[in-house]
C-alpha cells in the first residue's frame, strides 16, 4: 500500500518510520524541498494549491491523510474526489477557525470557555461585556503555538490587541484560570472501531509544548472517562477515520475544551516507547481499516521537546530510559527540532531522572 502525506515535517517523517513495518510505502507534498520527511520517504516539492501537482501527487497512490493542519480545505476536497482522504476534509475545516471549531464542540455538549466573535469593536465591547477580564483575543484563523493571540487586562488593552490582530476574524475568550493542560490522543478506523490513549499532562513555555508527562498524573478515571466521552461524540459527528488530538483546561475536575488537531500530535510522540501501540502506527491502522494496536501505557513517561538546539547525543543517551529522536531539521530558534522520551517504570524513578533530562535539553 502507497500512503500520500500532505505535509512532509517530523510528523510525516515518523509516520513513515512507523509504517515500514507494516510494509507500507510514503509519498510527501510539502511547499519547502528541505521538508524533513524526504529523508525518509518520497518528497514532491510546490505549493498545496497547484491542482496539477495535487493530482500528479496523488497518481499511484491507495489513499491520503496529512500531517500539517493548515492545508487548504480546497486541497483536501479535491483530493478526495480522486481517492479516500482521511481525516475528512470537515474535521480540516472545523480545526482551521477557531470560532468553528468551538461552536461545534459547544454544539456536541462539551464545556468550552466563554468566547465571543470579534469582527469590530462594537463585537468587543459586547464580548468583553460577556467574557469578562482578563481574557485572550485570538485570531480565528492561523494561530499556532501561541502565535496570533494576546492576553488582555483592560479595555485599553484589549482595543490595542484588536488593532495588532487585524480588527476582524478575532475570537474573544475568557481566560481560564486552569490547574493545568490535558489532552487526550483519540482514534477511530473505517471500521467504525476507536480506542484513546490515556490523559496526558502538558506544559508550555511561550506558547510551545515543552513538556509532556504520560499518563497524566493523578488523572481520575472519571477524568478519564469524561474525556473520552468528548471525543467519541467529535469522532462520531465528523465520521473521523485516524489519530485525533483534543487539548483541554483542567479545573477541578471538570474539563474545558481548547482546540482539536485533526492529526497525529506532539503531545502523542511519547507513545512511540511509552504506549504499546504508538500513534503514528494506530493512525495507520485506522486509515487502512487494520485492527487497531492497545493504547496501553509502558510504565511512565515524559516527552521533552528540543526547541532551537542539538543537545550533546552522548549525554542524552547516557540517561537510563531516555529515547532521543532526531528530526534531521536545521536547527533555528524556537523550531522543534527533536524530542526526548523519558520511560521510565515506575513514577518515582521518573521523577528522579527527569531534572536531568531537562537539563540537557536546554544546553547547546
Ligand atoms: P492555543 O493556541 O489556543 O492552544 O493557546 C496557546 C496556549 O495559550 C494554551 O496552551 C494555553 O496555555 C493558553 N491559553 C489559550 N487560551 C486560553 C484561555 N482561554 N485561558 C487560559 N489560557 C489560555
């Protein structure tokens, strides 16, 4: 079987590592030539809206599913009209705009955080009216690892963000003094099977994920069994097929949710050691309707990211239970460049060893 995957970044490129043992082949489309996945698979190189590329891309191949979330919802439509394209180009398009994507969950019963469409500053008066302060204006279109939104205090503050942020296509939301960040990694196959992996506790620094910690420490199973609730009602309203991330505010026990991500997610990565059955495999599985994997943890982990640095091999590998990945990117400020699973057995022998492992994650 021949797997085309829009985008061709280090989800792509650990998607292929986890298909070659099922025998599966991988093509890439990605704007950039330095994509990471054309190491490890075919690379074809031009922008996601050239339709003779797209279909040239798609010739030869058994079906398509994408690593990257912004690509053009035309893209995937078009594509779907020549072979099966997996997530369904509606779940692209709910997770593309942030008011969509809200209304819809708010539309499936799941708690959001009060929000409020901005598109000129009688909307943000009345939303302000509404949400309160402090709050976050957002762009509804664009916005990643923390790009494209501002925290605001005041009126003034929030009529200056308003202005940086264009005046229209802004969400207003509340902000939410949460415990701490949860998301829950879903999957669902064409045959109508789904499984979740365990809550997964995630902290950021300057809008990126830093940290993961799997599974989520003291996540309750009525945690847990809330969240999988959610899922399977978006799962089964969108007639999603793959992998699908669901970020939440924790509160008590209660759970907000912030966004989606129609793909395998950076929060999933410690399931390539950590998990029986690792994402990028469950993710494949589903699209070609294969059983899907246990979703079991291995003891417990941690995932660190490597942003904007190559730590020293030799001392990262060093460390009892560290996994180091390697994306093969040029290293650049603030880029993730690779990541670092901890697994350990039991929690406290995690915790003894992760000081470290942070350490040599922030050295050059
Ligand atoms: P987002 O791109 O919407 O996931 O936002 C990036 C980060 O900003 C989140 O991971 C949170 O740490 C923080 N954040 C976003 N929205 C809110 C909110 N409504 N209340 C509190 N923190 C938020």
């Amino acid at each position: 079987m021949r797997i085309g995957v829009l985008g061709g970044g280090q989800l792509g490129r650990m998607l292929a590592l986890a298909g070659y043992p099922l025998g599966l082949a991988f093509r890439f489309l990605d704007p950039s030539p330095e994509a990471c996945a054309g190491q490890v698979g075919e690379l074809l190189v031009g922008p996601f809206q050239d339709e003779d590329l797209l279909a040239r891309f798609a010739r030869g191949l058994d079906l398509i599913t994408y690593e990257f979330e912004n690509v053009p919802v035309e893209a995937a439509r078009f594509l779907e009209g020549l072979l099966p394209v997996h997530p369904p180009s509606r779940a692209l398009e709910v997770a593309q705009d942030r008011l969509l994507e809200k209304r819809f969950f708010q539309g499936l019963g799941v708690p959001t955080p009060p929000f409020h469409p901005v598109d000129g500053l009688p909307d943000l008066e009345e939303g302000l009216g509404r949400v309160g302060l402090p709050a976050l204006l957002k762009t509804r279109r664009g916005g990643y690892d923390g790009k494209g939104q501002a925290l605001v205090r005041s009126w003034a503050e929030a009529e200056g963000a308003f202005r940086t942020l264009g005046g229209k296509g802004l969400l207003l939301e509340g902000y939410v003094p949460f415990d701490r960040e949860v998301s829950l990694l879903a999957v669902r196959g064409t045959t109508g099977e789904v499984a979740f992996y365990p809550l997964v506790e995630n902290r950021h620094q300057g809008g990126i994920l830093r940290l993961s910690l799997a599974p989520a420490p003291q996540a309750s199973q009525t945690l847990q069994e809330k969240a999988e609730g959610y899922a399977r009602r978006a799962l089964e309203a969108l007639g999603y097929v793959g992998v699908l991330a669901l970020e939440f505010f924790q509160v008590g026990e209660e759970l907000l949710f912030n966004e989606m991500a129609p793909r395998v997610h950076n929060s999933g990565h410690w399931t390539l050691e950590g998990a029986e059955t690792s994402q990028f495999q469950n993710h494949l599985r589903a699209l070609l309707g294969l059983p899907l994997g246990s979703t079991a943890p291995r003891g417990h982990s941690a995932m660190v990211n490597l942003i904007g640095l190559r730590p020293d091999f030799r001392e990262v590998l060093k460390v009892p239970g560290a996994h180091l990945h390697w994306y093969g990117k040029a290293v650049r400020p603030g880029r993730k460049v690779g990541h670092i699973t901890l697994r350990r057995d039991s929690p406290e022998a995690l915790e003894e060893t992760l000081p470290l492992l942070l350490q040599l994650a922030e050295e050059t």
